[in-house]
C-alpha cells in the first residue's frame, strides 16, 4: 500500500448547471471584466497626466502616498462607470448620485450627446 498515491479530489470546475450558476458566472466575468478594463484605463489616464506634467513624487515614499488616496479614487470611478453600464451596484455610483448636480454639467451633456450622434 506503500506505493499507493492518493491525488486532490477537488472538483473539477464544469460548466454551469442551473440558472444561478449561470447569472453568478455571468456576475464573475462582469466583475472581473470591469476590474481589468478600469485598471487598464486607469494606467493609460496616469500616464497621461505624468505626459502633462504631473509629478506623483515616484522615487518618495511620502510623497507618492499623498497623492495614491485620490489616484484609486479615479480607478474606482472608472470601475464604477463601467459596472453601471451593466446595472451592477458600486457605492461610488450612491456617492456620484448624491453628490453631483446634473445641471453644473449641461455643456459636457450636450458635447457627449453630439458625439454620441456623430457615432450612429
């Protein structure tokens, strides 16, 4: 018996088998979907800035720390952004929702509403 190995019996993943299993799939690659493209983003809008001039003091630790707080603050936005197009619920969509005035923003309204026409 000796020379007997006993291998994982973990389960294997199939796949899905009702409909939750399904919609919960669905949940996960959406999630996950997001979480890629907003990091994605993300990078390409801080690169951006540092192309503009900005400094986010890279070689102090201090430094690069004052600045993090607000750099995940445009990650998350991002990332909530494209979780709303799906109806997923992020919380900063409740604080987007209860802290923005809509009609401060009329002219951004209008030139998104011109580009989306340009795009049909």
């Amino acid at each position: 018996m000796a020379d007997i190995i006993d291998f994982p019996k973990d389960k294997q993943n199939g796949p899905p088998q009702s409909k939750e299993e399904v919609a919960e799939k669905l949940l996960e690659f959406k999630l996950g979907h997001a979480d890629q493209i907003a990091e994605v983003l993300w990078q390409y809008v801080l690169t951006e800035l540092i192309r503009a001039g900005c400094i986010f003091g890279v070689d102090e630790a201090a430094e690069q720390n004052k600045h993090f707080p607000a750099m995940v603050l445009v990650l998350e936005a991002i990332k909530s952004l494209h979780l709303s197009t799906y109806g997923i619920h992020h919380p900063l969509q409740d604080f987007a929702g209860d802290s923005i005035n809509i009609d401060d923003y009329r002219e951004e309204q209008e030139i998104t509403i011109d580009i989306d026409e340009d795009l049909e």
